[in-house]
C-alpha cells in the first residue's frame, strides 16, 4: 500500500490575507498498470498559471500536463520483484501516451515513455534506476533529475519502495 501524501495548499481569505485552502491526505491517489502509484497534488493549464481556489488535485490524469501547464505529483514505486511485467502499449495507454510509441524498439520494460515536458525529479525516499537509450543512472535519495523529453523508464531492484516528487512543464522539444 502506498504512503499518504500529506498535502497543504494556501491561498487567500475573502479579505486577502493567506490561508490555508486544503489541509490533509491528497485526495487522489492512482494504483497504475505499471505497478507504481501516482498521487497528483495540483495542475496548472496556462503560462503564467493562475492561482485558484478549487482543488487542482482532482480529476483524472494523463502523465502529461495540459497544454501549457504543470502537473506537480508523487511517485511510489514498489520494487521490481512486487511489481511483475506489464504490456508496454496498455501502460502507455493507460497513462494517456501514444501506445505505439515504442512499437520499433525491441525488448521495451513495460514502464519505457518519452512525454513532451520538461520534467523536474527528486528522488525523495529509496533507491532506483533510470533507464535510458544509453543506459543507467543510478538515483539515491537526495538525487535530482531535469529530464528533458528523454526516453525513459524507472526500475526498482531494490527491496523497500521508492518516492519520488516530480514537477512536469509543457515543453516542445528540438
């Protein structure tokens, strides 16, 4: 079972002054394909976002943001051995990807996606490997990860779980 996200979101009063809007367990974690559990703590939908009252956290969720927008949410993944193998087309689907993006590659893990964002990773409990066209890097607790519309996969082969925080940015690629 994945950890609760303790979630805290401010804003203002009808007077102006900061307050706190939502105090408490973030309200939508997300049991994925994959294995892994997604709690989705806020979006934004323009640049520059805008503040809002309403709970950006509910909804349902592609691993992209929406257009021009951020998608700020945690990531648990479980170890491997916990997780078992999955069709690569039914995650990508599952996360709202193209499922044939991968469709050329050959011996594709299951968790194998590019998005078109700018993504902003901390690696904030645990270990894991991220997997990309050239190879591993191993990431620790502490670690941190701009990726940059890369391919890429995490992988798990430790024994306890891992948390990670990631911050994803509309982007276009080169």
């Amino acid at each position: 079972m994945a950890r609760h996200i303790r979630r805290i979101v401010t804003g203002h009063d009808s007077e102006g002054r900061s307050t706190v809007l939502y105090e408490g367990p973030a309200p939508n974690p997300v049991k994925r394909k994959a294995g892994w559990t997604a709690t989705v703590l806020w979006h934004t939908d323009s640049m520059p976002a805008r503040y809002a009252d309403d709970d950006r956290a509910l909804g349902e969720f592609g691993v992209e943001p929406p257009k021009h927008g951020t998608i700020f949410r945690t990531v648990e993944f479980p170890p491997d051995s916990e997780t078992g193998e999955a069709d690569n087309a039914e995650v990508l689907a599952e996360l709202g990807l193209d499922p044939a993006q991968n469709a050329a590659r050959p011996d594709v893990h299951h968790t194998l996606h590019r998005t078109d964002t700018v993504d902003y990773l901390i690696v904030l409990t645990g270990e894991i490997d991220m997997q990309l066209d050239t190879g591993e890097v191993h990431l620790e607790a502490g670690d941190v990860v701009v990726q940059q519309g890369t391919v890429h996969a995490f992988r798990n082969r430790s024994d306890s779980p891992c948390l990670v925080a990631a911050v994803l940015v509309d982007a276009s690629g080169g």
